[in-house]
C-alpha cells in the first residue's frame, strides 16, 4: 500500500459502541432522570483506586472548581504548577482562591516540591499539584510538606488516569484527586471527569454544590461528539494516510497558518468572568457512565503497550545529549500518555520530522504564569517558560505500531547525524 506518512500523532478512543450510546441519549436518553449508571460508573472507580468516595462531574476542570471550592477559604492562595491549560487557573479563581505559581522540574515538567515548600505562607490554603503527561508529581514528598503546614493538596490527574506512585494510586495521595474523561484521554466519554477523594466532609460539600446545577444542555456534548467524529474520520488510516496527512504536513512545512491553527490543540477557555460560567454548572450524563464503565478494564493494557512504546523510544534516544528525555519509570509511576521530549531547536526538528513524514506534535500548553490573563498573578518561571518552547510529544498510543516507534526514532537520529 502507498505510505504517505505514519498514523496521526493522537488516536481517539471511540468506536461504534460510543456512537451508538450517543444516539440513544440524543434520542430519548437525556429525559431520563435516572442516575443508576453514574451510581454504577463511581463504584467502580472508588473500588479501582480503592478509595471511599467517587463523583462524576461535568469536566475535570468543574472537578477542580468543586474541590478548590471546598477545601480553600476566599482569599487564600493555592500554589499550583503554570504548566497547565488557562482554564485550570480560571477555575481556582472562579472558586475564590487566588493562584501562586511554582515552578516545574525541568526533566518531569511537574512542579517543583522545593518551590512548593518555598512559597507556603500563613495565607496559603491548598497547593494543587498536576500529574503530568502521565508521569506522577513527587506527591508523596509534597504530602509530607503539606501536613507540615496543615495544608490540603489536591491532584490534577487530568493526564494520569491509572498511574501509581510508591504503590498507590496517583488522586488518592492528597485530600481530593481529580480525573479527566475528554476524548484525548486513555479513558474518554467525550467529556467529563471525577473527583475521588477519603475525606467525606469534602464529597459532601462537592455534591452539595453540584446539586445547584442541571443536565447539559445538548448543543454542548453534540460539539464535543462532532469534533470526535470528525477526528475519527480524518484519522482513519487510509484517509489519514491520503489526504489529511498530506495536508498537514504541507502546511505544516509551508507555514498556512489556516490550517495549522485548525490542527493544533487548543484546550477550551471559559471566557473572562468573575464566578464559574453557566456552561459548567452541568453534571455528567448517565450515558457517558455507561462509556466509561465500558472501557475501565482495557486500561491497564493499554497502559502497558505505551510503556513499551515508551521504553523503546528511552533506549534508543538516551545517548543523544541534546534531548531532554522524560525520566525512565516502570514501575506504575509513568504510563507515558505521550513521550514528552524537550530539545532547545524543537521547531527544526520538527520541520525535519515532517519532511520526513512523521507525524509528531509540539507541546500545546503554555506557561500560564507569563499570560497576560494572569498579570496579576506574575510569577517569574523559568523552567516552565523553557518547556514550552521546546517541548514535543511523540506518540505512545496503543495502536501505534512498534515500526512508527522505529522510523521516529530513526529520522530523529538521522537529524542528529547518529
Ligand atoms: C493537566 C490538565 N488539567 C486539567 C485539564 C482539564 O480537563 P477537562 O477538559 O476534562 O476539563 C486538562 C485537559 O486536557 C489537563 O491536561
């Protein structure tokens, strides 16, 4: 067959059954009030990461809202990593909290434990850490550091759903973890997320709030569910391999800015507000529930094939100095959501990647703590400043095949003249 170029550089994990469970909402299953599956779905996420309690939420980012909210006093400061999307700052003001960014490791891209412990101060009420990349934050070390200080620690596991540090399960480290189900995602239901946490003061004042919201309104979950199809679609291997590839790649390469805005993730931002905006005030959709519990099993599979992915990406890679690699975990504490590597020349070798015709991406989160957005917030970070520029991903997916592994690793060492 042809071979234009390799597999897209992220695969959705839909398939016909998510489709079909769609439709049956749209056609009669969103009047049902009925709550049994999203009962059901938060079991089994409690028996999965062995903890007491479970809530699905609308977003994992409306997650992180009800946990800010519900551990953090007005006005008190939540130190937090700048590398993560605007709208994880948003909601931590939205909740009433007021964010102080610490800065990240440069080799694991998650925050710093010694600029945590740096920046506690009497007005301090929680420190948000984010699990990134599927690569654990030194959440036990910044647990420590918190119960120093009496001081809750919320996880964004957003990126880390199935990840284990020292044997337990990344969210139930710290007083709330909070997980994502959007659809780049190794578990996805389009949209949605949980927050898991032991602490039933906590889950109450969660649910109590979530009892001032309502079903989404459709046009919402419809968007997200378009937005997957077409993804489906224009990564279907041979369309991929004929048309969407080719196209964006020459883009790519030739600098059309129309299209290249089109391809590059851009994570949803609430617009500019004082108080969470009305579209989040939503709750998950028991067919949502129903997708989740679907795929629960296949993840711990699927985590391993990306190991692999990643182990063969390390071994081959790890000589070239130049690179800065992700750390080497194989014991639960990194599942590889994608290979984050960081090279000061980036945007070269990945117009050489494309002319070879692969298929990579650079990192599409931006250091929030140099965003106007948040000048009120400035705080001087460095490393996450540096990770931005220079940071890419290479693709781990399940269905990624081992040979677009090899021919990834082959044009990189070929740039590098290795
Ligand atoms: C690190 C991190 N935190 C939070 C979020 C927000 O997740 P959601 O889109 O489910 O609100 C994301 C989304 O990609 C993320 O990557």
């Amino acid at each position: 067959m042809l071979s234009f170029g390799p597999n897209p550089k992220n695969r959705l994990y839909t398939n016909l059954n998510s489709y079909l469970l769609f439709l049956g909402y749209v056609l009669g299953g969103r009047l049902k009030r009925d709550k049994k599956d999203i009962e059901l779905f938060e079991k089994a996420l409690c028996e999965k990461f062995d903890t007491q309690h479970a809530v699905c939420v609308y977003q994992c980012r409306v997650g992180i809202y009800l946990a800010v909210k519900a551990l953090v006093k007005p006005g008190q400061e939540v130190i937090l990593s700048p590398y993560t999307i605007a709208d994880v700052i948003n909601m931590v003001i939205f909740a009433g909290g007021r964010p102080v960014f610490a800065d990240v490791e440069r080799e694991t891209c998650n925050i710093s434990a010694a600029e945590v412990e740096r920046l506690i101060n009497p007005n301090t009420g929680a420190v948000l850490i984010t699990h990134l990349h599927g690569l654990a934050a030194k959440a036990h070390d910044i647990k420590r550091i918190c119960d120093r200080f009496n001081i809750p620690m919320i996880e964004d596991c957003a990126q880390s759903f199935g990840v284990y540090e020292q044997g337990k399960a990344v969210g139930t480290i710290g007083d709330a973890g909070v997980f994502s189900f959007e659809m780049h995602k190794n578990l996805t239901t389009w949209l949605g997320g949980a927050v898991i946490s032991n602490r039933g003061d906590v889950v109450e004042k969660i649910r109590a709030e979530l009892e001032g919201f309502s079903y989404p309104p459709l046009p919402g979950i419809t968007r997200k569910v378009k937005s997957g199809l077409i993804h489906d679609i224009a990564g279907f291997p041979v369309l991929f391999q004929l048309l969407t590839y080719p196209i964006v790649r020459a883009s790519y390469l030739k600098d059309i800015e129309f299209v290249n805005k089109k391809v590059r993730r851009k994570p949803q931002e609430s617009k500019p507000a004082e108080h969470l905006p009305e579209v989040y005030k939503s709750w998950y959709t028991p067919f949502q529930a129903r997708l989740g519990l679907s795929q629960l099993n296949n993840i711990d599979r699927d985590i391993k094939t990306r190991i692999d992915n990643a182990l063969l990406y390390y071994e081959k890679l790890k000589d070239i100095d130049e690179l800065i690699l992700p750390p080497l975990r194989t014991d639960g504490s990194h599942t590889y959501l994608w290979f984050p590597v960081q090279y000061s020349n980036r945007d070269e070798l990945l117009r050489f990647m494309y002319s070879h015709n692969r298929d990579i991406a650079a990192g599409h989160f931006t250091s929030t703590a140099d965003s106007p957005m948040f000048q009120e917030f400035y705080r001087d970070c460095p490393n996450s400043r540096k990770v931005e520029k220079e940071l890419f991903y290479l693709p781990t997916y399940p269905r990624y095949s081992r040979s677009e592994v090899e021919k990834n690793i082959q044009v990189i060492r070929q740039y590098f003249h290795c």
